[in-house]
C-alpha cells in the first residue's frame, strides 16, 4: 500500500511517499480503507521532533482519519466491515498514524460517519472537534447563555470552538488576523469579531461584556495573559490548548481577586471514553449541519510533506495562510 511515513524526525522533507506493507490487525482492531486525512500542528511537532515521542520505524504520519472498515478483529464488537467511520489519536505515544491507503486502528478510537456527512468533512472535523468539545464541555463547563470569546476564531480548532459553544448556546466572540478572516468567523456565527491587529480588544470587548466574558479560549502560541484576564468576568475560565514553549507574564492579582481559574489540556491525553462522548455529541451536530468543519484545500496524500510544509509556516512561523484544515485523499 502507498503511504507517507519517515524514518527519522526532521524538516518536512523527512516525510517519503512509497510502498508500505499492508498493517496486520489485532483482535481489538479494525483495518480501514482510508480515504481521507486531515493535518494538525501536532503532526508537524511529532514529525519535527519537537514533541518527542516513540515511534515505530518506519512511523506513518498523522492523527485523523476517514474511511471505510475492510477487516475486523475477533473481539471488536460495534464495528462492521463496510461501516463508515471516523477517528483521531492516531499517530501518537507509539501508535502508527493515518496518512497511508490503509490503517489498523483499535475501535475505541473509530466512531461511525453520520448519513449525508463526507468523509473530507469527517476527517477535517475530527482531532479539532475533539478538541473544541473537550475544552468547552469538560474544562469550561460552558453553560448556555454564557460568554466566550476566541482568540484566533479563524483557524480549525477556532472555528471549531466557534461552531461548538453556539451549539451549546453560548454567546460567542471571536478576533482574527484580517478582515477577511473576521468577516468569516461573522459568517459562522459570532456575535461580534473584531481584528486584532488594528482594533484594541479589550476596548472592543468592555463595550459588548462590561462585566466581562465568563471564557477566554486562548488559541495563540504567545498567549498575553494581561488582556485576557483583564477581559475575564468574575470566576471567569481562561482555556490554554497552544504555546508549548511560552513562558509570558501572569498578572497574579487581578486573576486570584475576580476568581478566575486556568485550564489546559491536550486532546490526546483525554480517555478512550471521554473523546468517545465528544464523538457523540460531534456526529450529531455534523449531522445536523451545526458543526461544518472549515477545509482550507484538498490535496493528494502524495503531497504529504508538502502540506506539512504549509501547515509549519501558518502554525510555527505564523504565516496564516491557512483558514481550516488541510485535507489529503490516497
């Protein structure tokens, strides 16, 4: 089978496209015919380096997946051959990853694709969906008619959180790099969007929250926490899932005196079953047309090292080219 895989860490030039054996399955797995795989900035760390991880030799690239079961393991037990189904958490602490015409992937992380939802669709939505659904549902308790305001609401994971808390009832905010990307997190949904290099934000939020938004989901890698919890309400949450390596300033006592509380995670440290009860709630609103992940471009999985390349200067050297995801077909 073809694949795109490397056999050390490195540049995106470390990514080959080439022949690949067919991966065996276990009796808690199910082999899938991949058709589509979406990037993450996770995949480009782990390809780097930069998050260093053990991995298999030669190590498949990437998280998500799309695609149909050809074969299932003796002791799977919700999973048919000829289901459709969707996943992520591939490609991570020693798993292979997904960027290959086929996979094995143990069925607690496969969850089956909605009627009338793509496979593109699918992909794209997963590890962000997964994401945005975690950080809203269990670390912000977001609660209907609450306010929650997205720094970077343009992106995958952005747009994603965008989509999620207004399906969750949230009032939503959003800022953006341009005016273009402003006016697109407009067309999703949010309430108000603002530019952040030309507007003042915490202004623009005191005139639409005077007292504040009770979540600030930070999606930067140079978070400034001064204007965040500043534009916190009391017991206001402040959510961190980026900036691995910054290290800024924290204004202590305005934080500890309004209440606040800080919470970061990452997605692939969540259980089997919380990603799972994320996947539920993600399917019904994929079906329903309330989450409608945003694709960038379609490529082919050939083109591995090349959207890797892409996904690095948008995310690493923020170029921000990119508005959605990365989206490849074997």
């Amino acid at each position: 089978m073809k694949a795109a895989f490397l056999e050390r860490t490195g540049p995106p030039d470390v990514i080959q496209f080439g022949e690949l054996p067919l991966p065996s399955i276990k009796a808690t797995q199910v082999r899938v015919r991949v058709s589509a795989v979406a990037v993450n900035p996770i995949d480009t760390y782990v390809r780097s380096g930069l998050v260093p991880m053990e991995l298999p030799n030669p190590f498949i690239v990437g998280c998500d997946f799309a695609g149909v079961v050809e074969a299932a393991g003796v002791d799977v037990k919700h999973l048919r051959v000829g289901d459709r189904v969707w996943g992520s958490n591939q490609g991570l602490l020693g798993r292979q990853g997904t960027f290959a015409e086929q996979i094995a992937v143990d069925e607690v992380w496969a969850y089956p694709i909605p009627p009338g939802v793509s496979d593109n669709a699918a992909a794209a939505g997963a590890l962000v969906g997964i994401t945005a659904h975690l950080g809203l549902v269990r670390e912000a308790q977001i609660q209907r008619g609450e306010t929650i305001f997205i720094n970077g609401g343009s992106g995958g994971v952005g747009s994603t959180v965008l989509q999620l808390a207004l399906a969750l009832g949230a009032r939503v905010f959003c800022s953006a790099g341009t005016d273009a990307k402003v006016q697109g997190c407009r067309d999703l949904g949010a309430e108000a969007a603002f530019n952040y290099r030309t507007q003042d934000i915490v202004a623009e939020l005191k005139k639409i929250a005077p007292a504040g938004v009770n979540v600030w989901w930070e999606t930067t890698r140079e978070p400034d926490f001064e204007k965040a919890v500043t534009s916190l309400s009391s017991r206001g949450r402040l959510i961190l899932m980026a900036g691995r390596e910054a290290r800024p300033p924290f204004p202590v006592g305005p934080f500890y005196v309004k209440g606040c509380s800080m919470k970061g995670f990452v997605m692939f440290a969540a259980s089997p079953d919380e990603q799972r009860a994320a996947a539920q709630d993600l399917n019904r609103w994929l079906a329903s047309g309330a989450y409608r992940p945003r694709i960038d471009r379609i490529l082919p999985l050939a083109e591995a090292a090349q959207a890797h390349a892409l996904q690095e200067q948008s995310t690493v050297a923020r170029g921000g080219e990119i508005t959605g995801k990365l989206v490849l077909r074997p």
